[in-house]
C-alpha cells in the first residue's frame, strides 16, 4: 500500500464517536496526519482556512440536521475541488441520503456498521478512485442492480413473447398515464386516427389476454395488464412531447 502522507480533518459531532474515529486513524492508517477536528460546521470552515487537508471524513449527521453534511460537502467541492470527501455516517438506512452526499460530490461513503473505515478504504480515496463504499453499500448496491437486470430482462422478453412495437408501447404508457385516444393522436410522430387506436387496442387485449379472459377488458384493466407484464415501467412512465 501507498504510505505517502496525507493530512486529514474530521467532521464529527458524538464525542465518542470522535475518539473512536481518532483511534482508528491512530492505529490502522498510520500515514493520515489528523491536523483537526470539528463537532460543528462553525467550528470547521474556520479549521479549513487556518490549515487545508487533503481529505475531510465527513459525518453528515451534525447537530441533529442530516443535511449539513451534506451543504458541507456541496460547498466544498465547488470551493475546494482538490480535498477529498469521504462520508462517515451512522445514516444506515438513509438511502435519500447517501444519494444526496453522491449527488453533492462525495468521493466515497462508509458507513459506519460493519467493517467500519478500514486503511484500504481511505486509500482508496486518496488515490483517485471515486464512489468507495464499504459492505453495507455494496450489498445493497449490488441487490438493486441485481433486481434491475432481472427486471429489463423479464420487460424484453415480455415484449418478445407478445410482440409489442414501438406503437404498442407508446399507446400503453400513454393510457397509464390518463390520456385519451383523442389526445394520443396528437402526439408528434403518432401516424394514427382513434380509429386505428382503438384496432390496435383490440389487437392488444388479444395478445395480452386468454380468450376466455378478453370480456369486458377496458383501457384500465389493459393497461394493469401491461404493467404486471412489465410490457411498461411504472417507474419510467413520461408522456411523449405532443
């Protein structure tokens, strides 16, 4: 491992905590110099302009608000885009959060469960690498990924199997969303009158249902359909520019 130098302020307003974060430094990164402390976002800007640091591990958790570590983090990328930020937060289940710090410019977050920060962590961040994370982050990182990749398979094999094109797609999603198909038709590159909607509509509730299921099926009842088909995304349902 790297053993150059390297200065470190840190941001943390539990005591204890704060003697802990010390130890580790003390004992398991021996070439970070800690050149100050901060319990405060008072207390830290002056310590920032008295001595800079190459790195901040910052506790977005300060006084009880979850988002003053993150103003830090923001302000100090756009002032000081040279000091890495790694976060250091007891915010474990605060995915908004974490999304937030990254969203801020957070070089890394460690959370504090687990294996908590660990020298190749912080070396990590001292040698460029972006988006460090321990355990706790990754397995749901990867849980999430893993679910993503599930779910645009099962979407492409769903519009496989009921050979659903561009149009098709288009008329659902529209439907979910609350247009009629007075409104469908006005959509810029949509080449077809109701009556055509409505063919194609027909057509769809053929492919999508049994036969003996077909009877009464609606828009609504259509569109619940393709949802649990998975034909559409509920969470990616945006309205074409009309």
């Amino acid at each position: 491992m790297d053993t150059k130098k390297f200065k470190v302020i840190i941001v943390e307003d539990v005591k204890l905590e704060l003697k802990g974060t010390q130890e580790i430094f003390r004992h398991e990164i021996p070439n970070a110099e800690v050149i100050g402390v901060a319990m405060t976002e008072a207390e830290f800007w002056p310590l920032l302009e008295s001595q800079t640091p190459d790195l901040v591990l910052l506790d977005l958790g300060l006084g009880g608000s979850t988002t003053i570590g993150v103003d830090i983090c923001k302000s100090l990328r756009a002032d000081y885009p040279q000091i890495k930020v790694l976060i250091f937060t007891g915010e474990v289940l605060n995915e908004k959060l974490w999304v937030d710090a990254l969203n801020a410019g957070a070089d890394g977050i460690i959370l504090k469960t687990g294996e908590l920060l660990t020298a190749t962590d912080v070396q990590a961040v001292m040698d460029g690498k972006k988006l460090v994370f321990n355990y706790p982050i990754l397995e749901k990182i990867v849980n999430r990924f893993k679910d993503a990749v599930v779910q645009d398979m099962r979407r492409q094999e769903a519009i496989i199997t009921y050979d659903i094109d561009e149009y098709d797609e288009r008329l659902l999603r529209h439907l979910a969303l609350g247009y009629t198909k007075d409104m469908i038709t006005n959509l810029k590159g949509m080449p077809f009158g109701v009556k055509s909607l409505e063919k194609r509509q027909n057509e769809l509730i053929a492919r999508l249902f049994a036969s003996d299921e077909r009877i009464g099926v609606n828009a609504c009842r259509l569109v619940t359909r393709a949802l649990e088909l998975r034909i559409i995304d509920i969470d990616h349902l945006e309205a074409d520019e009309e």
